[in-house]
C-alpha cells in the first residue's frame, strides 16, 4: 500500500508542478466563468467550482506534504551520511531535525556564538555547544 501510494503521489505531485497543469486549471476556471450567464450565475453554478476546488485542495495537501516528507527525510540522511564521511564535522548534528524548535533555537544561537563575525571557532564555545546537544 505504501509503494503505491508514494508512487501515485510522486506522479501527481510531479504533474501538478507543470506548466501544463497549470494551463488546464486556468482554462477550466476560464470556461466555468465564462458559463456564468448562461446560468445565471446561480448558487448552483458557483457550489460547482466552490466544491471541486475544494475537493482538489484537500486532496493535494496530503500528496504535496507526502512529498515534501519523503524529500526531507531523504536530505536529512543525506546530510547526516556527510557529516559521518568528513573528519571534522560534528557527529552530535546527526539527528538534531528531532529537536524541538526552542531547542533547535539553543543550538542556532550557541553555534552564531561559536563562529563569531570573524567566523573563527574558539574551544569555549565548541565544549559549550556539545554540552547542550548531549542535554537534549
């Protein structure tokens, strides 16, 4: 089931990004507008986009958001393989997109701290941030 639903929200997703797709919305909301006197812009006329727009919304929110999870999820070991790969990066990092904002705030601030305007680290500041990584 979740093979065919990462597949069938890759596709949507990636199609819904066109030009293409982009060109067909507009055309139909040319055309439901351009029906409107011969409906006389009745409550009818208007439910019917209200509701299939609304419909399509709720619909592309949980793809969209499908994929931005699987996107942020694929950068995230991405990068955690890059700090394991290079000999001065910091392993504490690995696995920090679990904080909570107020902690990640801590860790932004100490790390703005750490590499000053100069942008030179001092040993301080270095101890000071994985002392607050290893608390969390």
């Amino acid at each position: 089931m979740d093979r065919i639903f990462t597949a069938l929200a890759q596709r949507i997703a990636f199609w819904a990004g066109q030009p293409f797709a982009f060109a067909i919305a507009l055309l139909a909301i040319l055309a439901w507008a351009a029906t409107g006197p011969l409906f006389g812009y009745s409550d009818t006329w208007q439910l019917i986009v209200n509701t299939t727009t609304t419909i399509i919304t709720f619909l592309m929110v949980f793809l969209i958001q499908n994929s931005q999870n699987r996107d942020g999820a694929a950068i995230q070991a991405k990068l955690d393989e890059l700090i394991r790969a290079t000999n001065t990066a910091r392993n504490q990092f690995i696995g920090i997109e679990h904080f909570t904002e107020s902690e990640l705030e801590q860790v932004r601030a100490v790390l703005e701290r750490e590499y000053g305007e100069d942008g030179a680290e001092t040993a301080a500041s270095h101890e000071a941030l994985a002392r607050l990584i290893r608390r969390m």
